[in-house]
C-alpha cells in the first residue's frame, strides 16, 4: 500500500472517531437535558429485592490428564488410551455423549536447563486434555471423582454445582421483586404524602450464583485409587433479584 492511501486511510479513520464522538456527546445531551427533566416532571425510584432457594440438579466437573514422556508419540499414546478410558467409565455409569465436552487439547515442549542455567534442551514433551463433565446424578459424584482418578486422571478441579432449568425459578424471583418494590413505593408514597402516576422507567439485576465446592480434588495419577469416593454436599443455589422502578409523582 502506497503512502497515499495510507494517508486516505488514517484520514477517513479519524473522520469516523469524530463522526462516533458528536453522536455520544448528542445522545448525553438528550439525556440530561433539563428541559426534557422538566417536561417527565418529579420522580420517585423505589428498588425491591427477593430471593428463591433450590438444590441443584447438575454436577459439573472438569477432568484432566497430563502424560509427560521424552517420546512424543508415547506421550501421546498415554494420554489418548487414559482419555478413552475416562470416557469409557464415565459412560457405563450413565453419563450421556451430550455431556462429555473435550475443553482442552494441548501438546507442548518441555525444556530443562543445564547446570549453568544458561542453555537449555529438550527434557520431553507434556501432552494434556481435559474433559468436562455434567453429573445429572448427584449420588454418584464421588465415584466419578475416583473412578475417573483410577482410570488415569491426575487432576479434578472445577467442580460446581448448578440448576439445569432455572427459567421458572427466574420468572418467580423476578415477580417477587418486582411485587415488593410496588409495596415500598406505596409505602413510601404515604409517608411522603403524595400520589404516584405512571412507571416511567425500570432497571432490573439478576444474580444466578454457581456453587463451586473446591476448586482441585487431587493432583498426581492415582492419588485417590485406593481411597473411599469423598462426600460430595450439593447445598442449595440461591437467585436473587433487584428491580428498580421509577414513578413519575402527580
């Protein structure tokens, strides 16, 4: 590309940032424009706040295998036959194709330093995948934390708790918040002694927490194969709901 159209390119690139930066100075003005705020009159906001507790129905789990060799074809052989291994346990225990996701494949180099800590070489290569797993059978997440360490998982992390369906749960939170801000703004309207009109605006911010109940169960291949399965507590997931109205006062 030749200076010129460069030059024509940087040109029209500024002419657009100016063209963005008087349509944001615009639309501000619209919005604080006294005379538009004279013309909605006083207002009165109000927020209303509801909660709904319910146990979860899904484990989600990520499950890791990391095979270490100086042959890269070994290497990958290992980690290939523990993965398929997995896999293969985690499907005899009913858990569906649907919700077995590879999330991460990586092959990468591994260097050491020499004693002079100057030059380095090629000690191997690592070879890592990791699965993630949804657990519609909560009984049974102990056992895939050790069933899948004795098939060749040397790492479980991530493991969470969720609701797989929360719409409904959604919609009820939401209807309470929107319930219990309605009271406060009659409440309120009393107190202040004066008469509310019509909803002119509304801000609604919903939080749907994910239990997460610790981050890596084990490191290092086998660590858990001649153990008990751990005691998995699922709790309960809490969403929550904050909607803001906004009446325009008579």
């Amino acid at each position: 590309m030749d200076k010129e159209n460069i030059l024509n390119n940087k040109v029209f690139k500024n002419l657009i940032n100016i063209l963005v930066g008087v349509l944001i100075i615009f639309i501000v003005f619209l919005i604080i424009n006294p005379q538009d705020q004279n013309e909605i009159g006083d207002t009165i906001s109000v927020t209303g706040y509801a909660e709904v507790s319910a146990k979860p129905d899904v484990a989600q789990i990520t499950i890791s295998v990391l095979s270490e060799n100086k042959d890269l074809g070994i290497a990958t052989e290992d980690n290939n036959v523990k993965i398929n291994n997995i896999i293969a346990f985690l499907k005899e225990n009913n858990i569906e194709d649907k919700d077995i996701k590879t999330s991460m494949y990586n092959i990468s180099p591994r260097y050491e330093y020499y004693n002079d800590y100057r030059n380095r070489y090629l000690a191997g290569y690592d070879v890592s995948q990791s699965l993630v797993v949804k657990i519609r059978d909560l009984n049974i997440v102990g056992d895939v934390i050790t069933g899948s360490t004795s098939n060749g998982a040397n790492e479980i992390s991530s493991l969470s708790f969720i609701i797989d369906n929360d719409d409904a749960l959604k919609a009820q939170v939401k209807k309470e918040a929107i319930a219990d801000a309605k009271n406060k703004a009659e409440d309120l309207a009393k107190d202040l002694g004066i008469s509310l009109s019509e909803i002119i605006g509304f801000y609604e911010n919903s939080y749907t927490p994910v239990v997460t109940s610790y981050n890596k169960v084990m490191m290092g291949a086998g660590s858990l194969e001649d153990s008990t399965a751990p005691s998995i507590q699922t709790g309960e997931n809490t969403i929550t709901s904050n909607i803001t109205i906004v009446y325009k006062i008579k």
